[in-house]
C-alpha cells in the first residue's frame, strides 16, 4: 500500500504570521526586499518547504512552491 493511499490529504502547520507572509512571496521577489522579521518567517517557511531560495545574479530570490498553499 502506497503512503500516499493511506493519507488522503495532509496540511502544512502555519501560524498566522507565517500564512501571511506566504502571500506576500507569490511572485519571484528579493529576499532582500522584506523586513527583516519577514525574513526570519520566510527561513522558517523554507524549511517547511512552502518556499524556495533561487540565486539570481548574485541577488538571492524565494518563490512559493507550487504546493505551497493548502
């Protein structure tokens, strides 16, 4: 049986912080171009894998990953 059998569904958990920041990273934009609190949100959200770091002419870019709303 296949995992993905048994699970029909699965959620990521998000705070409402990080929920909100997520919204603000759907199109590619520069890390560089959030506060830095949202920048710490952002790490947390790449860790979740919600968000993806691209390098881009030595300018460090996120994007959300196609999963990444639920």
């Amino acid at each position: 049986m296949k995992l993905n059998e048994l699970i029909k569904s699965f959620s990521i958990a998000l705070s409402n912080e990080e929920a909100e920041v997520l919204k603000k990273v759907n199109p590619v934009q520069p890390l560089q171009g959030f506060s830095p609190r949202e920048q710490v949100i952002i790490e947390n959200l790449i860790r979740k894998s919600l968000v993806s770091k691209i390098l881009k002419d030595n300018i460090v870019m996120v994007v959300q990953n196609d999963f990444g709303t639920s």
